[in-house]
C-alpha cells in the first residue's frame, strides 16, 4: 500500500471539545437553573412559614393577655394586630382580620392536654388564624424565581391558641403589731406602751392602707374574664395581749369566688385587735396547704402573694417554704411594704426568687397599690 493511500485517524481537537461542551452547558442550562430556583425558593419557603409560626403565636399570646387585663373583645383584637404587624413574615408585617380571630374556651384535661371549643363559655382563649394566602391581607409569599415555576406565589397559614386559666390564689398577710403603725412612720416595731397596740388599725395605719390596696386588686380581678378563687391567710405569733390570744396563723377566708366573702374577711381584720410578732412561715405553710386542699381547683394556676413589713421572727426562712411551694407548682410573689431595711427586702427578694414569683417593695400606699395591680396583671396568662 502506498503511505498516500494510508487513511490517518484524526481525534477531535481541544476547540472541538470546548464546542461540544458549550452546546451541553447551553442545553442543560434551564435545567440547572430549574434547580437553583428551586433550592433557593424552598429555603426561603421553610423560612417565612416558620415566621408565620412565630408571629402567629406572638399575636395570639398578645390577644389573650389583653382579653385576661380587660375583659374586651375589641381591645383584644386590636392587641393581636398590632403584635402581629410588628412581626415580620417575608419582609413584612403580619396583616389580620378581624375574622382572623375566634374567641372560646379552653380547658386542660387530666393528662395535661387542652382542649379548644370555639364561641364556648365562659370565654379564657383566643384562637388565631395567622395567613399568608390568596384570600389573606397580604396575599401570599411572593418567590424569588416563580416565574421560573408556575408563576404563582407560596401559601402557607398557621393556627394558635393562647388562654388564660383559671387562678387559686391566697393573700398571706401580715397582722403583727408593726402593721398598726402609720405609713409614715419609719419605726420597724411597736413598744408595748403605744396606745395603738390595743386598739383596732386606725385610719392611717399601714393595715388600712394594705386593705385598700387589696380591694384595688379584688377590682381588677374582677375585670377578667377567668374566674379566680381567693382566700386570705394573715399571720404574727403566738401572742396574749390586750386580753386577747393571738395565733401565729389563721385562716380568715377559704378559697372563694365570692368578692364579698373577701371584702367581709377584710372588714373583719379591720376591726379586730390583733398583734405579735411576724412568723411569716407559718402564714406560709397555712397557704400551701390552703392551696392544695379541697377547695383548690386541679386545673386552676395556683398563687401565693406574701406581704410583710418586717423581718420574719421564727427559725424557718421563708423561702424555705418557697421552694416546697414551687414544688407544688404553687408560684409565690411577695411584697415588703413601709420602711422596711435592706435586709428584710433581701429576704423577701430570695423568697419570691425561690418561689418563681416577683418581689416588689413598696414604701408608701401608692406603690403598694401599684404592685397589687402589677401582680394582677400578671396572673394567669398562659400559651398553648
């Protein structure tokens, strides 16, 4: 065979290869695109329905607190949207209806678990209806490459239910001589020879100041919508004075619902001559078993609010009692009024802390009233 004869096999050169390889990238393109669009959407599509979640849930827990504070369906709703609005769901705030929320009952049955029935009584609970769709204010998330897909946006709702529970709560008070001294006064005892020590409060005494702090706070529970059981536990010492024995702790009023029974039991430590020392432990352990006796609601927040105006004068610390309260599940706040010393309010500071409560200290009648309203507004809010 001739050499010119011979056929030489030729391989594709480099530009060939390139130019294929162009051809196929150009092909696939749209594909890899397809892709990119979608992972990038899905993300972002986990994203808004977990801030849907969030916002939902923030503008429920808003509505019930202010149904709890008010009693107000209106004012209610109008909290929910604007905790709502301020809560952004792909990049903007979340719009509601009015139709977006729905007010029931709630009730937590024995196992723990709740249960929501709509327009029922008496009404505890609000169910929010938060929506980013079609048919809702802000329509429905728009996608970054939607137009790569069907051209439409994302759909996507989320549902909560905040209630507030029902509360038992008993007022621990404090009945030892001191509280019969005047707001006023910066003493922290009273001598036997003071002519208050065997007559009844007066009219400025620091007693009668706590009664009308207490009615205050009877009104705004009252203006709820849950129905609170109170009882009242005062405590001092054992104590004869005045022709009188006096008890270290005393029931004066079992749980109730009746406003009236509490006011009668004021009314009646109003007019009583009373006196001693301040075992503020005893008024304690009277209430934790108070709270977790018969009249005591299985379902019901249970609540404890401890006012004194001195140091407490038996061997147990009083968040020794605390800590048991709270195992219970009892929550204790506490309250030291008047001119109480730094380490009286220390005490009563580790108290509450040790009961999972606030402690508020008030020097005058004003921000006494000021913490019963605070501690009022603070009962019973709880979210599903």
């Amino acid at each position: 065979m001739k050499r010119s004869e011979i056929h030489c096999r030729r391989w594709p050169t480099a530009q060939h290869r390139r130019g294929a390889t162009a051809v196929m990238f150009i092909i696939l393109l749209p594909v890899l695109l397809l892709f990119i669009g979608f992972s990038v959407d899905l993300a972002y599509m986990q994203l808004s329905r977990a801030e849907l979640r969030a916002a939902t849930d923030l503008a429920a827990k808003a509505a019930s607190s202010e149904l709890a504070r008010t009693g107000d369906v209106a004012s209610a709703i109008a909290k929910g949207k604007q905790i709502a609005q301020a809560n952004t769901v792909a990049g903007q705030g979340l719009s509601l209806e009015d139709a977006d929320f729905v007010f029931g009952n709630t009730v937590r049955s024995a196992s723990g678990k709740w249960t929501f029935t709509a327009n029922a009584s008496p009404i505890n609970a609000v169910q929010l209806n938060g929506r980013r769709t079609s048919a809702a204010p802000d329509g429905e998330v728009d996608l970054f490459f939607s137009d790569l897909l069907d051209g439409g946006g994302f759909p996507t709702t989320a549902i909560a239910t905040a209630g507030f529970i029902n509360a038992d709560i008993c007022l621990v008070l404090d009945r030892s001589s001191s509280m019969k001294l005047a707001v006023s006064d910066t003493s922290t005892g009273m001598g036997g020879g003071d002519p208050r020590a065997c007559d009844i409060p007066w009219a400025d005494s620091r007693w009668i100041a706590l009664d009308d702090a207490i009615r205050i706070f009877m009104d705004k529970m009252n203006d709820t919508y849950a129905e609170e059981q109170i009882s009242i536990v005062s405590y001092a010492s054992n104590y004869t004075a005045c022709g009188v024995n006096n008890q270290d702790a005393t029931l004066d009023q079992p749980l109730t619902l009746n406003t009236a029974s509490i006011a009668a039991a004021m009314d009646n430590l109003s007019h009583t001559i009373w006196g001693g020392n301040t075992e503020t432990s005893k008024g304690m352990s009277l209430a934790r078993q108070e709270l977790k006796g018969g009249n005591a609601r299985p379902t019901a927040e249970k609540v404890m609010i401890v006012l004194t105006d001195g140091a407490y004068t038996n061997d147990t610390h009083p968040a020794d009692i605390a800590a048991k309260a709270a195992n219970d599940k009892i929550k204790v706040h506490t309250i030291t009024f008047g001119s109480c010393p730094e380490p009286v309010i220390l005490q009563m500071q580790t108290t509450a802390e040790a009961g999972g409560g606030l402690h508020f200290h008030a020097p005058d009648a004003e921000t006494l009233n000021q913490a019963f309203s605070k501690i009022a507004g603070s009962l019973s809010i709880l979210t599903q």
